[in-house]
C-alpha cells in the first residue's frame, strides 16, 4: 500500500491535516469488478466504416452508440461495470462556436435550492422532482435487494441474486445521470446566470440526511451544472453557506429564528407573507447570488386569506387567525 494514505490518516488523527476527519486507508476490494483501460492518439485505435470499434490487441468490438460522435476523438476509455457491461467513452476537443449556436445567450437568470422533499426548487416556485423513470428502476432495485437477503449465503441462487442487484443498481445509476443531463442542460440552455446554494454535501452526509442527500446525488448534478456552465459561457455563483436562506424572508430581508427542517412554511413576523420554505430558500439565494429577485408570484398574505371567510373586517393578525 502507498504511503501517502497514511500520512495523510495519522496528520488527521493529529489535527495538523485541514478538512473533515479522515478513516484509515483500505485496500481495494477483491470483489471490486470495475476495470477500466485508456487508449490515446497514439494507440492503434479507430472507428470503423461500419461503426465499429477497433482496438490494439483486441480487434474490432460491436458497439451501440448512444449519440454520433461530432469529430474525432482524441482518446477512448473502456470500462467494465460492476455488472460486466462494457462502456467506451469518447474524449472530444470541444468547438466553441459550435457551442454558442447550440446554447444562444438567454438573458435568463434562477436561483435554484436543493430541496430535500423535492430534487430542486427554483426561484419562480418550479419544484422538481425526479422523473418516473428513475422511479421505476429505483422500485426494481429494492425489489432485487429484498430478494438477495433472502438468499443463503454461499448459495448459487444467493450469487445469481447479487448480480441481479448490481445490473439493478447500475440501470438506478444510468437512469439517475439521465435525469441530472436533462436537467441541468435544461437550467444552462434557459438560463444565463443561475444561482446555487454551496451544500457541504460532506458535512450533511454525515449527519441523519445522509440517504436523502447520497442518493439524490447531489454532487454528480451541480458538477453537471458546473462544466456545463464553463462551456456554455454562463454564470454560476455558488452562495456560501452563511447565508442564511431558510430564515430570511425574501420579501422584506427580516431574518427570523432558527428554521429547523420539520418547518414547511412559516409566516414573516415583518410584513407578514407566508413563506414556503423551499421557494423562499431558492429566492434568497438568487438574491445572494447578486440576481435580481422578482416580485411577481407575490406571497400568500394571511390577511387575504382570512379576508374571503371573515368578511367583519379583521386584518388578520396575529396570523394565528388563519387557522380558525
Ligand atoms: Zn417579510
């Protein structure tokens, strides 16, 4: 084992390593099945006439493509899944004014909050949540898992069963990369400027959130928006997590109390718009993010809520008047 691991395990034991707290290094799994191998320009490699790929020592291989290349690529990487499926992928010098006509300036801006009851929230009040697709493959997977614990160890059914979750988890995987391409090249092609919370998903991972937030897979989809960003020419500015987004009512800048999670919605004790949390977060950070707000989509008043039942008069405060 490389020592550099270690030295980097025992300074964090010490304190003297910046950053989260870090485990002891381990060696790579023995059942750990994904193989991968690189060829450059220099390689004899190439695609065929008839569309196949040709690769040193190996011959030309059937391949389902899943788009056309552009133009020629400059490497290929073959990678062999924890299912046993194979994959090439295609390294592709970009052309940026192919780029600007495929994404023309937009003049759009969106402040979009990672929700936890639903995928994203955008500013204008758009929740987004994950497609049936993704869904669909999701129920599969814990099908398949349900079944392999119920399989003897050391059986071949319990082996048959394993490999039916792997390929289960990669279409989960495949599908869910599907959903982050879609939706990010969708927030980038609408959207110059685009305003993001900065989620330590590190530190919310180690705390009860951690399903929630690793299988949302937030990471994979904001490095989506970030490349696609840089490539595209827009502007994304990622808010610091000081912030404080939840607590902030966007209409007015009153900073309330502490939010804690379990509140949905709460009403601002300042100019008295009720709040949905997520859209209200999505706000502020489009605000934080140096991007105009707008005021349309104004907020539920509870004086207009209670105006339609009590037609008496009552301004309704305190807002505890609009449960009666
Ligand atoms: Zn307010």
């Amino acid at each position: 084992m490389p020592r550099r691991p270690y030295k980097n395990f025992f300074a964090s034991l010490k304190g003297e390593r910046k950053g989260p707290r870090l485990g002891a290094p381990r060696f790579k799994s023995r059942k750990d099945a994904r193989q991968s191998i690189r060829f450059t320009a220099n390689a004899r490699w190439s695609v065929t006439g008839n569309g196949r790929l040709s690769l040193p020592k190996i011959g030309a291989v059937k391949v389902t493509w899943s788009r056309t290349l552009p133009t020629t690529p400059t490497s290929v990487t073959v990678v062999k899944d924890a299912a046993g499926r194979y994959f090439a992928s295609f390294a592709i010098d970009t052309d940026p004014a192919a780029d600007a006509t495929r994404m023309p300036n937009s003049g759009q801006a969106v402040g979009i909050d990672l929700g936890l009851t639903h995928f994203t929230i955008l500013d204008d009040g758009t929740k987004i949540d994950s497609p049936r697709f993704l869904r669909r493959v999701e129920k599969k997977l814990k099908q398949a898992q349900r079944e392999l614990s119920r399989k003897q160890k050391g059986s071949k059914n319990r082996e048959k069963a394993r490999l039916k979750v792997a390929r289960a988890h990669a279409r989960v995987a495949d599908a869910r990369r599907e959903f982050h391409h879609q939706l990010s090249t969708k927030l980038i092609r609408e959207n110059q400027a685009i305003g993001m919370e900065d989620l330590a998903v590190n530190a919310l991972a180690r705390t009860r959130l951690a399903k929630s937030v690793h299988d949302a897979g937030w990471s994979q989809f904001v490095a989506m928006l970030v490349y696609k960003a840089n490539r595209y020419g827009r502007t994304l500015t990622k808010v610091g997590r000081f912030v404080p987004t939840s607590r902030t009512c966007s209409y007015c800048g009153h900073v309330d109390g502490p939010k804690p999670l379990h509140i949905r919605e709460w009403t601002c004790p300042a100019c008295g718009a009720l709040l949905d949390r997520d859209i209200n977060s999505a706000r502020n950070v489009k605000r934080a993010a140096g991007l105009a707000v707008s005021a349309c989509g104004a907020p539920i008043r509870p004086e207009l809520v209670l105006a339609q039942r009590n037609e008496a008069g009552s301004h309704g405060f305190p807002p505890e008047g609009r449960a009666a």
